[in-house]
C-alpha cells in the first residue's frame, strides 16, 4: 500500500500554483479488476484545492490539462518517455537542456519516465514544442509521430486547442497511480508531498524572453508539422473539354510524400468511410493519376463523383 498524507492547505497551494493553469481536469478511476484498466473520467466541476489535496494524500488520482485555450499557453512541459532506453534518454534531454540554462526535473512512471519543465510565466505551446522537438533531433532522442512509432512524447500535445477543447490530460505527479497503486516521485528529493514541491519550487523557471531566444528561426521539424491546408479552387469546366480532372471534384488535404496528394477518396466518403480524408492519393505531377488506398477501383470512384467511366469511345 502507497503511504497515505495529509497535506496542508499550503502545500494543495504550492501544487496548484506549479501545475494548474487552467481548471478543468480528470479523476482516474480505481483499477477494474477484470481488465486492468483504470482510465481518466472527465470531471464536471472544476479543480478545487480540496481536490489536490485528496489528490496529494492518496484518496483520489488526478490528470491535468497543459494548454490554456484563452492563452495557448502552459505552465509546463512534460516530455512522456515509455520506450526501451526511456530513462537514459530522458536523463540525456536533462543534460542538453541545461546547456541552454534549463532545469529540468525527472520523474519516475509506470513504464519509464517523464521529464518536466517549469515556467516562470505561462508560455505558448508553440513554442515550447518547437524547442524540444528541436532539442530531441539535435540529440537523436526518437520522438513519436513523424512516421516514428516508438519516442518521447510531448505535453503539451496541441501547437494550439480550439475554444473549448482540451488537448490531452497528464496524470499530475506526487499522486498515486491506480493501475500500480504506488507514488512516482521526481528523482532528485525526498520522498514526500512537501519535499518535492520544495525541491520543484527551487528549479530555475524558463522565462517567455529565453524561449523566444532559444528558438530563434526554428521551426518543428517537417516531419511532425500539421499538413498545410489546401485551398478548395473549383475549376470551371471549359466547354467542349472531355477529360476529366479529379482535382475538379475532389479536396485535397495535404500531401501524402513529396509526390502525391491525399483527399478523401469519394466512393469511400460514400459509404461513410475515409473520415480522416486521406485514402486517395493523387499525383501531383500528373493527376490522371490517382489511386485509393482501401482499394476502390477507377470506376467506382468515378461513379461516386456522378462523372462515370464512358465506355469505348465512339471513335
Ligand atoms: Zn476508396
């Protein structure tokens, strides 16, 4: 059985102060015996002190959300790492962090380790994603996405969260973890509630002034950038023209490589499928030719778009 705590007001306070830049949050739910699981349960009210403190003493396990949607800003970055050699390359970020004059703090997890970052004044997730994700290339440290299955993750998730939305949760540290049952303390104090704030507390805060300075001209690597949005021109049809030209009757949503588009292939849409519009590939250089990844035929497609094959031309 984990220790149980009770906290003071003060330390619920110290808490809120380093981790919560906006209220809304999640209780995790006791392990279900049959399958393991103990998943995060989105919470109506919005996050009291007598909710970190029930959190801190062990009764109950909460995550948090690291965007502000009014801001686009955090409070924290959180680099989740769950893969083999997690630790050391979380250890190895630590170390090319404070090259740049950043204090960063490991934590233990369930299955490797997270590393965080404070800040001194809330900061825009932008930015703060250009610089690690630049800082992890630099390093060779795997991130996932970008065609990598297998990497460091990044919280705050999002560049940006529409009004309203949330991003993705992280469980808040010094609590206990229901599907372990066990506390995950950062590594570098004392194994209780109020050692560990006082020790997170005493981390030099990045400032908004040296992140816009470390990240300079930097960009997040191409791989891992959302697909530029393609504008939707309709063509008009010039009369007379017989070919028929895919880009005509269908969006495309970004690039699938260097070479084709990707829409949503129209027979797919039809039937309900392909929501995340990227089944059907076009070459950019000759977009006669296009082909559906799910394996919908030329005709079908055509079909889909009231623009049927013809048969033999009457020639
Ligand atoms: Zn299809």
């Amino acid at each position: 059985m984990p220790t149980h705590f009770c906290v003071s007001r003060q330390t619920a306070e110290d808490f809120m102060r380093l981790f919560v830049n906006r209220l809304a949050y999640c209780i995790q739910r006791e392990k279900t015996p049959s399958d393991g699981s103990a998943p995060y349960i989105k919470q109506k009210r919005p996050l009291d002190l007598g909710a970190v403190r029930m959190h801190l003493n062990g009764d109950a396990t909460i995550s948090l959300y690291a965007i502000n949607p009014n801001t686009q800003r955090c409070k924290w970055v959180a680099i989740d790492a769950d893969f083999d050699g997690a630790v050391d390359a979380l250890f190895q970020l630590r170390h090319e962090l404070k090259q740049d004059g950043i204090e960063a703090a490991p934590e233990q997890s369930r299955r490797g380790g997270h590393l965080w970052i404070f800040a001194e004044e809330p900061l825009l997730a932008s930015l703060c994603r250009i610089y690690i994700y630049n800082a992890a290339l630099r390093l060779g440290v795997p991130v996932k996405g970008g065609g990598l299955k297998e990497g460091i993750e990044v919280f705050p998730r999002q560049d940006q969260i529409a009004d309203g939305a949330y991003g993705n949760a992280i469980r808040a540290p010094l609590g206990v973890h229901r599907k372990s049952n066990r506390r995950y303390w950062f590594y570098d104090a004392d194994v209780t509630p109020e050692a560990q704030l006082a020790y997170l507390q005493g981390l030099k805060k990045l400032t908004a002034t040296q992140l816009e300075t470390l990240t300079q001209g930097m960009k997040l690597p191409e791989a891992y950038r959302p697909p530029e949005p393609v504008p939707f021109v309709p063509r008009t049809p010039i009369l007379g023209q017989r070919e028929f030209r895919i880009l005509d009757y269908v969006q495309t949503t970004g690039k699938q490589d260097s070479r084709n588009w990707k829409a949503q292939c129209p027979s797919c849409g039809e039937a309900g499928r392909d929501r995340s519009r990227n089944n059907l590939g076009i070459k950019i250089s000759d977009p006669r030719f296009y082909v559906c990844r799910a394996g919908c035929t030329k005709e079908e497609i055509r079909a889909a778009l009231g623009q049927p094959i013809r048969k033999a031309a009457m020639a």
